[in-house]
C-alpha cells in the first residue's frame, strides 16, 4: 500500500471478488444465459423418418468383396417439412459449448477492468495523478493483450481446420493489410492527425538524452525505421486476426436486419451500430473531422466552431458512446446466428434429392456449438477499441472535458527525476524509491506525445481492419455467396 496505496488495495479486492463471483455472478453468462437468446435443436431419427413417411428401419449393411461390413447412414428427402424446436440457451447448456470458459473469462476481465479504470478516473479527482500510478492503465494494458490473445485463439482455430480455406483467407488479409499500413504509415500528418511522427521523434530525442545522461555514447539501436516496421507487422497480424470478426459481422448484420423488418427503430439501431468504425476512422482524417466539421465561414475568414481540447474529448466520448451502441446490439447478432439453423433448413427444403439423417443433426448442432466463438468474435473488437481509447486518454494527458486538458510535456527538456530514498532506509521506502527510479526512467523516454499517436492510431486501425472485413462480407454476402 505504501507503493500505490489505495489502488492497489482496490485492484486486490477486485481480483478476489472477479474470482470469487465468477461461478455465481457473471456478465458474461449473464449476456448469453438471460433467457433472451434461444437455441435450435436437432430433430431426432425418429422425428426425421415419421416425417419422410416411414418408420425408422433396422441397420442395413453393405457387404464388401473382403469381408467388411459397412453400415449405410439413414437418409431422408430434402423436402420434408421439416420445422426445429427452439429452447432458451441455459447454463448448463452453455459449459459444454467450446471456448465457452475462455469466453466467460475474457468478458468478465474486461468488465472489471473498466470498474477499476472508472474508479482511478473518480480517484484522480480528489487526488494529484502525479503522486501515484496509475494502476487502471496496468488493467486496460492487460486488457488489450488478452483481447489479441483472444483474436490469436480463434485464428489458430481456423488455421488447423481441415479444409483449409479459411487459412487461405486469413494469409490473404494478412498481406493485403500489410500493404495498408505500409502506405497510411507515409502518409502526412496534414491527412491523418495521429501524432505519430512528433511521438516517434520525441522518443529519439529523449533516448538520446537518456544514454548520454549515463555515460553511454554508442548508437541508439530503436530507430524510426525499425519501430515502423514492427508497427507495420503488427498491423499485419491485428489484420488478419479481425478478417472473420468483420465478415461474420456483416452476416450478422443482414441477418439481424431482416429478423426486425417490422422494426424501424432496431434496423436504424443496427445500421448506427455497423457503421460506428466508419465514424472512428473519419474522427482522425483531418481535412474532414477538422477542416471540414469544426471550421464554419464567417464572411472572408473561417471560424473554428470548437477549440482542439474540446474536440480530442469529444472524439474520446464519441467512440466511447458507439462502444457501447455496438454492445447493446450484442443480442441482436447472436440471435441473427443461432437463426442460421432455420435459414440453412429452409434452404434445404428448396432442394432436390435425399440427405444423411446425421448431416442434418451436425449442421443444426454445429452452429449452436459455435456460438461462443461468434461472441468473441463481436466483443473482441469492441472491447479492444474501448481500451486502446481508455489508454489514449490516461496516457496520453487528454480530458473528458469535465476539468481543462493538460499539456504533453517533452521530457527532453527537463527530464523528471526519480524521488531519492529518505534517509531512513526502511524497506517501504526503498521500494517506493525503486518504483519511483523505473517510473521516472519510462517517463523520461515515453511521453505522453508518443502515447498520443501510438493509441490514437492503433484505435484508429482497429476501426479501418473492422470497415475493411465488414464492406468485404457485405459484398460477399450478398453477390458471391448468392450466385
């Protein structure tokens, strides 16, 4: 406590309370087992021969030239009439669906990483944020790894399927992002208003600073170039990691608008909520988020309608506020998945010949299996963009507006010095001085300017791999999948 007082006895308790609540209270189960989400399940054998017109027959067997016997799977024609039960998905249900426990975790990690980050936010109100450290940065940073940890799983799930085509896809996006952010990585700041290039600049100077302060004259290895090209390669695998989160969105997304065709407000709701990374991307293009919205004629001169701390925190509430519009729609997609079942039935019915009673068990069960897949796949970004934005604000100096925006100072000016230990010599204060000498040291190298353009343009990037994927299903969808 003598550290980080009384944060870190509040991310203690936390901690024990997300693991102690965890098999009685979760948002996780909450959002998939409130009763509101209801399954399709398979037809039994018998349901499929009483409506083929028949009764179920005894095995029949096949008999080969080298004396092996081979059962002949039971087949029904594909135009029966065929309706599925529904039921709401339950608990116990849901422990048997895969990634489901990774699922649980993940989601209720980020929840009370958000609680926590809300409470050091609250905190800092009453307190100086230079006496302490900010441990709610601590729990979104870990909150971002786990969400590319989570991406990382899927796509690996993928990679090891058996047809392959799915690897195919994500290789493909992989270098075509790549390319992407090759060329956005060049582009002037009079376009795309990251900052990057003034953090990147900075970072050089005050490791310059740094290594000369210590005696130490030899070259600085971490270079512009080297760090663009681990950005670019990031970039690259976030890319291909949210190729299937964009498609399956934007089936999702037809899917749900024709299940609330009678619902205007819902369809105006999931229309807002599919473009939200479109206005995530255009709040960072210059000459149309500020040349063009803030900047009104007056005459022969131009008057800007807001000054630039009130934009920075209107763009933080905004993509805030599309975060949680996307999250309110949550059961809406899912419910637009678990529909496949029926969607996949009555297009069967349209079609000629006879089917394996057991293909249409799997096809009905496979798509119920997966649905916690299909939830990470729609939480993972946003949570993502969510933290990468609450990252930006803490890190990089920014105000919500309720108090005025403080400068990013340079640290190559001045830069801070660590807190030397009291004369005591206690072991608390000794671990306070230590502290205070790693913190002093990252600050003096990584300032809230490079901060700035580091999570302003990874939010951005997450936004631009969401229009992306999502404008590719669409097409995809509605054009290639149809003919």
């Amino acid at each position: 406590m003598a550290v980080m007082g009384v944060q870190l006895v509040v991310s203690l308790i936390t901690a024990s309370i997300m693991q102690k609540m965890s098999p009685h209270c979760s948002f996780a189960r909450w959002l998939l087992c409130n009763g509101s989400l209801y399954r399709y399940k398979h037809p039994s054998e018998e349901e499929l021969c009483a409506l083929a017109g028949k009764q179920k027959p005894k095995t029949r067997r096949d008999r080969r030239m080298n004396g092996v016997t081979e059962e002949k799977p039971l087949s029904v024609p594909k135009d029966i009439n065929l309706h599925l039960e529904t039921a709401p998905i339950t608990t116990v249900d849901a422990l048997v669906l895969r990634y489901f426990l990774e699922y649980q975790w993940f989601v209720d990690f980020a929840v009370y990483s958000t609680l926590i980050y809300l409470f050091t936010e609250g905190y800092y109100c009453l307190v100086d944020p230079c006496k302490e450290m900010n441990i709610g940065v601590l729990w979104c940073l870990l909150t971002v790894f786990f969400s590319v940890k989570i991406f990382f799983m899927v796509m690996h799930h993928y990679f090891r399927s058996e047809e392959g085509g799915e690897r195919s896809v994500c290789l493909i996006f992989a270098f075509f992002f790549l390319l992407i952010a090759m060329v956005v990585l060049v582009v002037r700041e009079d376009y795309l208003e990251f900052g990057l290039e003034a953090g990147l600049a900075n970072v050089c100077d005050n490791l310059e600073v740094f290594f000369r302060q210590r005696g130490w004259d030899w070259i600085i290895p971490i270079t512009k170039l080297t760090f663009k090209l681990g950005l670019v390669a990031f970039c690259s695998f976030l890319g291909a990691c949210l190729t299937f989160p964009g498609l399956r969105l934007a089936q999702t997304h037809l899917d749900a608008l024709k299940m609330a065709a009678d619902k205007p407000m819902t369809q105006l709701l999931l229309h807002a909520s599919f473009l939200a990374p479109v206005v995530v991307v255009v709040l960072w293009i210059k000459p149309i988020s500020r040349d063009l919205l803030l900047q009104a004629p007056m005459g022969k001169q131009t008057v800007q309608i807001m000054s630039d701390a009130a934009y920075n925190s209107t763009r933080l509430w905004t993509i805030v506020a599309l975060c949680l519009l996307r999250l309110a729609m949550t059961r809406h997609h899912l419910q637009a998945y678990l529909g496949l079942a029926e969607r996949w039935v009555e297009q069967m019915k349209r079609e000629a010949g006879r089917i394996a009673i057991q293909e249409i068990q799997r096809r009905v069960t496979r798509i119920y299996c997966y649905v916690t897949v299909v939830s990470l796949q729609y939480l993972g970004p946003i949570v993502l963009t969510l933290h990468c934005t609450l990252l930006l604000k803490a890190l990089g100096n920014y105000s919500w507006g309720l108090f005025p925006e403080p400068q990013p100072a340079s640290p190559a000016a001045g830069p801070a010095r660590p807190a030397a230990p009291s004369a005591e010599g206690e072991g608390g204060e000794d671990v306070q001085a230590t502290v205070a000498q790693i913190t002093g040291a990252l600050g003096a190298v990584f300032s809230p300017l490079f901060y700035r353009g580091l999570f302003a343009f990874l939010t951005w990037w997450v936004a631009v791999c969401q229009v992306i994927t999502s404008l590719f299903g669409l097409y995809f969808h509605q054009y290639l999948a149809a003919s």
